[in-house]
C-alpha cells in the first residue's frame, strides 16, 4: 500500500475513532482485496494490474511488520515478524514468476491472521461473564464459593 493509502486508513481511523485491533483488521481485508486483484491480473495477463496489487500487499506487509513492538510483543511479535518475512518472500517469488499458488498461500494465511485478531479483539470487548454463584454443600451446611 503507498504511504497515501496507508494514510488514508489512518485518517478514516482517527476520524471515526478506531481501536488499534479494528485498524489491523482492516488491513488485512485490504491485502485479501489487493490479493484477489493481483491474482486477476496474473489471469487476464495484465502484469501492470498484477504488479500493482502485489505492492499494495507488500506496502501493508511492511508496514504491519514495522508496528510490530518486540519489547512487549515478546515471542508472538517475533512469531508474526518472521511469518511477514515469509508472506514477502512469497509474494515476490508470485509477482517474478507470474505465479497465483503463492498469493493464495498467503491470502490463507493472512484470512488465518484475520479470523484469529477478530476473535481476539471480539473476546477482549466481551464483558467478563460472571458465573452466578452456586451453593455447594460442605457437611450439611450450604456455602456459596
């Protein structure tokens, strides 16, 4: 994604006032989007249209991979850092060889990513359910815990 783009998620952000979690969310059904295109023009043989696209993906890859925080992010930030190296090495091999097999791979693991943040980000919103307390029986006597 060029810097223009990626500041128009960041504008719609700031001015609709989105969590963080919506942001990469957003970002990710953008690569699925640029993906479905890129995997056009591999199709219709349109290299530009399919050329295009691939930076888009790689520019949001990039710019996910650098809000990475290391320090807090500990083991899941390297894991996620190491699996965005992956997704541009495979991108890179689809646009030099003109080739769809790696986009989707990486459309699968980005839809991965996706559905797992939104799971997260849904949890994390979810006020904690607080199970009604139940009486047990403790040598005749009734005692909630």
């Amino acid at each position: 994604m060029t810097p223009m783009s990626y500041s128009a998620y960041a504008a719609s952000a700031v001015r609709e006032d989105l969590p963080k979690d919506r942001i990469l969310i957003m970002l990710y059904e953008g690569s699925i989007k640029f993906i479905h295109l890129a995997v056009r023009g591999i199709d219709e043989n349109r290299p530009a249209l399919k050329g295009e696209y691939i930076s888009k993906v790689l520019a949001i890859i990039t710019e996910l991979t650098a809000a990475l925080d290391m320090e807090r992010g500990g083991e899941i930030a390297e894991n996620l850092a190491s699996l965005y190296e992956y997704m541009v090495k495979r991108l890179t091999e689809a646009n030099v060889q003109n080739n769809t097999a790696p986009l989707l791979e990486v459309e699968q693991l980005i839809i991965s990513l996706k559905e797992g943040f939104s799971e997260a980000s849904r949890l994390r919103r979810q006020p904690a359910v607080r199970h009604p307390e139940k009486p047990r029986e403790c040598r005749g006597v009734s005692v909630a815990i």
